[in-house]
C-alpha cells in the first residue's frame, strides 16, 4: 500500500487521506513540510491567521526495522516568530508511529468554531476528533500522563499553556519513552500554529498499522550497517564516548575554552561558572544523586547515541529530562546562573508550559538586560514561568521572545536574525556558525548548518573559528547537508561519524535509496539538499525577506568580545554569496 497524505480540516471537522502527488513523492520530513508549506501556505499570511497550515512528515528511514536513531518528526508553517518558513523537528514516539501508519505527512488546516479545542486521535482506522476542554490550561506533564492512560505506549503531541496563548515562543512536545513531555520541536513558534488549528493535542497509535514498506532489502541493509558501524566507532557518538557520557552539554567547557560561550546576554565569550553547568557537572549529578537520574538516555526508540539525560534532585527524584547544551548555556551562562538545580528546574517548566529553552533563556537575559532582574538572580528567572503560566501582561511580553522582550525594556543589545534569538555559539568567536545564523531560512538556528562540528570540534578537519576565510562556503555546504539530513528521520548527531568516515556517508544514502527506491547515492545529498533550501528561500522571499534579513544584529559589528576582543567581520557580500546560487541557476 503506497504513502498517503492524511489531511484534517479543523473547519468541517473531516479528515481525508490523499495520495502523495508526483511533485512531492521524493520528499519526507523537512523537505516534505517545506514542500507542502511552500505549495499551499501563502507567504504573506498571518502566522496564526486561516490560511497556514500545520504539516507534520516523518522522515524516509522513520519506522524503518532497525534504522539507528531515525526517530525525528519534522513540524512546518509559517512561523508567527520569524514570519518566515519554519521547520522544526523533534525526536520521541511520533516519527516512527507516523510512518507505520504509511502516512507520508499529516497536514493540519482550518480554524474550528471559537474556543474550541480537540484532540485528535489518529489510527490505523482514522482520525477521531474529541473534546479537549479537560485538557485546556494544563501542562504538558499533565496532559501526557492523562492521555498515556488512555492510549498506553503511544505517541502524545501537544501544547502547554504558552501555546493557548498563541505566543510566539510556543513549541510543541512530543512525550518520550518514559511519556514526559520534553521533546520539542521547539523554535519558530509552531506550538501557535498547531493552537490556532483549535488541536491541544494528537495521539498517534500504530497498532495494527501496515508497517514502512522497504523497496530493496538488500540495499537498506548495507546501508543501515554501514552507518551503525560508524556512529559505533566514531568517538562522539559511540557508546562511552562523548555524547553517550556527557550528553550535548559536553560543549559547554569545549565553548567556554574556545571563548565562544554566550555570557550574560552576548556580553562575553567566557563564563566562570560553566564548569559547574557543564555536562561533566551534570555526569556528576546523576552519579552521586543516583535515583531516577541519567546519563546515556535515549530520547526514542533505536536510538543508539543516547545523548539525553534525566537531571535528578537531591533525593534522585527526576527534575527534568533533558537540559542539553543549548538549554544549560541559555538558563545557565546567558543569564548568568551557575546552579544547575535551577536550570533544571527551568527547563521543566519550559516542558511544562511548552516553551523552547533557548528563546526562554535569551528573553529572560534580555530582560536582565533592561534591569527586570539581575544577572545571576536564579530565584527571579525561574518566578518568570509562573508570569508565562498566568498569561499577566508581563508574562505575555516574554513569551512572545527576545525581540518583543527587548523593545519593552529599551535593551539594545538584541541576539536576533529574522527576529529569531540566537544559540549557544557566539558568531563572533565562531565565524561559521555566524553566517548560519545570518543566512539560514530558519532564523538564528544552529542546527539549520552546525558548522561547530570543524571549528570547534574538530570533524572533517579543524578550521580556525576565528577565521572568515571560506565560512560562506563551508556554511552552505552545511546547510544542504543539514537539510537532507532532517529530511531522512535521522538524528542530525549521525553527522559527525558520517563527515568523518566515507562509509557513514554512503551508508546514510543507500539506507534511504534502499526504503525509497529512489537512486540517491553520497553524491547527491548536497544537491538534493540545496533544493530544499531553495525551495525554502524563495517562500521567505516572497513573504518579503530580502538580503537585508540576512545580517547579524547591529551590536555586534561594535562591540568587541571578550576575551579575544573581536568584533563580527564577515563582509555583507560574502553573507550574499552564500544564496547568490539561487538566482544564478546554478
């Protein structure tokens, strides 16, 4: 049975199932929502208005029998944050519950009657739409652990309050092995989108589902082997290796020595509290606290990285699962806090009210900024969810993100491009990365072309992060390869054993050639991934980006940053070069 589209329209309260049109039968995942977001979506609507829509795909490999750590679901729109394309993934139960279905992508549209709200239900029989007025104004811990009872073992996606609300710092969570919410796909926004579609939440249940159909055997099983052995060899990805052991949060000491660290809002490349928050500390932790708290936890069934943890209390009591780098650095160094108790603590209620933690703690350093708090006030940046939660003036003002947050308290210094906060690398102590950020469709986003793997990491080679040399190109090589990655279902960590080890890369290929049948080879991932990027470019321009979003923020061309003393040098030019391919024709 081939791949159907599964599309639910809130306004009639029907679903329909589709089959998959010729000029989208290539794609999955991020390629698939930006696809079908760039085809119906018109670029000039409003975010939360009737006319976006809400599109969820797995990815080629997902629910593919032993495929490692392809459990990603890619979430699309338009972004009520950036007003832009956004694609937004997350690991936990749904990628692989989706594609057992055999659907190739869900899409949400329509708006129901006013102060509805529903869950639905999607199965092999269908889609039921319930009431889910019990469920409205209750967290995400809440919400799974009320449906997980109804629906054990199965896959929950939903809104916190934040979401209600339509703030633009809105994610949307989906629970994990342990049916806690946490997994985020958490930028852009999205958990707005999927509010403004009247859905509190989905359950997805795959029993009885037919099962992701293998077009050559033999293929997929070459390429399945070739990439497990390569995440099993390579030293980040390995069992015991860095990820497994420290989880993301292993950069924060690697950042901080390379003076790339975020600190008290942009301010500094080097905070003196990192080790304290670092993914050492957090080994620390679970070591002696024992109890519910872990390293090496896997965010999804298959995968074989296992970078999650669970952060437990005093009494091994689990605070929050997971804080990964970027949230340690942004509750953390950002605002200039060293308890990891605190970040955890944080971190929950993020999952709880379904906020993204890097937006939360770049908004709340800005804030600190304009003087709501200071720096470092641990106690006040964790009383500011329970403004969020309340909806109060205050709390609507930071969850709309950095850049509203920043206007209301006059702060100049605003970490934003395309009105998106930026992550835990400091462009200027980390050229690459910059011009992601400055370039990217998606916003200020590491992980749309993490060039932090050779400029800090050393994969495929080590550059100089300092340098500007080369870090137009080398960004959008990353970019393509990122945007086929997120297209396959596999986590994007697959990247370092897979830049590193020829037979990774090859692997990667032919496990998707091998599901497909499509003739995709190592060959051609950087060109099928620059049509994705074009593709999500030229919605961005017609929703009336031009190259004047693609700058980082004013401030840092004038401020140097400590300790290397250096300011953003990349010429605008050669940020324009990094898209220029795209009216060129070539």
């Amino acid at each position: 049975m081939p791949k159907k589209i599964l599309r639910i329209n809130m306004t009639d309260l029907k679903a329909t199932y589709e089959d998959v049109p010729a000029k989208w039968s290539k794609w999955a995942g991020r390629a698939l929502t930006s696809a079908i977001v760039c085809d119906e979506v018109d670029p000039m609507c409003h975010p939360l208005g009737p006319n976006n829509k809400l599109v969820i795909a797995p990815g080629w490999v997902s629910g593919s029998p032993a495929a490692p750590s392809s459990g990603r679901t890619s979430f699309g729109g338009k972004s009520p944050l950036t007003g832009g394309i956004k694609e937004s993934n997350a690991g936990g139960l749904s990628s692989q519950k989706i594609a057992k279905l055999r659907l190739a992508a869900i899409i949400i549209e329509g708006t129901p009657a006013k102060d509805k709200w529903y869950t639905l239900v999607i199965s092999k029989d269908g889609v039921k739409f319930e009431n889910a007025a019990d469920l409205v104004g209750k967290g995400m811990y809440e919400v799974d652990e009320i449906l997980g009872k109804k629906h054990p073992k199965q896959a929950i996606i939903g809104i916190g309050p934040a979401g209600e609300m339509k703030l633009s710092n809105a994610g949307i969570s989906v629970n994990d092995q342990e049916n806690k919410p946490g997994r985020y796909a958490g930028r852009g926004g999205l958990g707005a989108v999927m509010a403004a579609r009247g859905v509190k939440a989905m359950v997805v249940n795959d029993d009885g589902g037919t099962g992701v159909e293998i077009a050559n055997e033999e293929l997929f099983k070459e390429g399945r082997k070739k990439l497990t052995e390569s995440i099993q060899e390579h030293g980040l990805t390995k069992k015991g290796g860095a990820l497994n052991s420290y989880g993301t949060a292993v950069l924060v000491n690697l950042l901080n020595e390379a003076g790339g660290l975020p600190t008290r809002n942009f301010s500094a490349g080097q905070f003196e509290g990192a080790a304290k928050i670092s993914g050492e500390a957090m080994a620390e932790y679970c070591e002696k606290r024992g109890g519910e708290g872990m390293m090496g936890h896997g965010c999804h069934p298959g995968c074989i990285i296992k970078c999650s943890n669970i952060i437990p209390d005093e009494n091994g009591k689990a605070i929050a699962s997971c804080v990964e780098y970027e949230t340690a650095w942004s509750l953390g160094a950002n605002c200039g806090i060293d308890n990891l108790d605190y970040i955890a603590l944080m971190t929950r209620e993020c999952n709880d009210i379904g906020l993204d933690t890097i937006e939360a703690g770049n908004t709340i350093a800005v804030a600190m900024e304009g003087g709501l708090l200071k720096f470092g006030d641990e106690k006040g940046a964790l009383k500011t969810f329970d403004e969020i939660r309340k909806g109060t003036p205050l709390g609507r003002i930071l969850g709309q993100g950095v850049e509203a947050t920043a206007k209301a308290f006059g702060v100049f210094r605003v970490p934003v491009v395309k009105h998106q906060s930026m992550p835990a690398y400091e462009p200027r102590a980390v050229k690459g990365i910059g011009v992601t950020y400055a370039t990217t469709p998606m916003g200020a986003d590491h992980t749309a072309g993490y060039t932090i793997a050779p400029e800090i990491a050393g994969v495929s080679g080590k550059l100089d992060p300092l340098s500007d040399e080369g870090k137009a190109e080398l960004s959008l090589t990353f970019q393509a390869a990122t945007a086929f990655i997120d297209s396959t279902g596999y986590c994007l960590f697959i990247a370092f054993p897979i830049l590193d080890i020829a037979k990774g890369w090859a692997g990667m290929a032919e496990s998707v050639a091998g599901v497909t049948g499509l003739k995709i080879t190592g060959d051609d991932v950087i060109p099928l991934g620059k049509e994705i990027l074009k593709m999500e470019r030229l919605f961005n321009e017609r929703a009336g980006f031009t190259a004047q979003d693609d700058r980082p923020p004013e401030f840092m061309r004038e401020e140097l940053l400590p300790p290397h003393n250096v300011k953003w040098s990349i010429s605008d030019e050669q940020l324009d070069s990094v898209f220029a391919w795209v009216h060129d024709g070539k």
